[in-house]
C-alpha cells in the first residue's frame, strides 16, 4: 500500500489492513541460494517465502528447508541451486 496515491491510500486504509513487514535475506554459498525470510507473524514470513519460491524455475528445486522460531519472531529458509 506504500506506492499508491495518498488519496487512494486514505480511502482503502479502513478496508485493507496493513502487511506485517518481513525482512528477507540473501546468501550464496557455490551452487547453493538461500533466502531467510523473517518477521513477528508466521503467517505473513510463510506467505512470503512461498511467493517468492513459485517466482524460482522449478529445475532449480525451490524448497523451504527451515522453518523457526526466533528472539523477535519467526524465520523460513528458502534454498534452491544453479541449474547447469
């Protein structure tokens, strides 16, 4: 909802509740990529690293390999690999 008008964003601010926010991280290790996704909410941290593997070419076989609690919330580890 950060990128529309202010006008449209006052309008929909009673019907569309806001997004908890989700950090995401990337590291590569070789053939290896990893996003850690995190934030207060399960729900919204699952959501985000499930948007973001259906976004990943399946030869490269996304999966979530972690799931976790941590200090401040939860935290998924998305990883897939290079296809050659």
């Amino acid at each position: 909802m950060h990128n529309l008008h202010p006008v449209m964003q006052s309008a929909l601010r009673g019907i569309i509740a806001p997004l908890p926010d989700v950090t995401c991280r990337q590291t590569r290790s070789g053939r290896v990529t990893e996003y850690t996704f995190s934030g207060s909410e399960l729900a919204a941290v699952r959501r985000a690293a499930d948007v973001r593997m259906s976004q990943i070419d399946p030869y490269r076989s996304p999966a979530v390999v972690a799931q976790r609690p941590t200090a401040d919330g939860f935290e998924v580890v998305l990883r897939y690999y290079t296809a050659d």
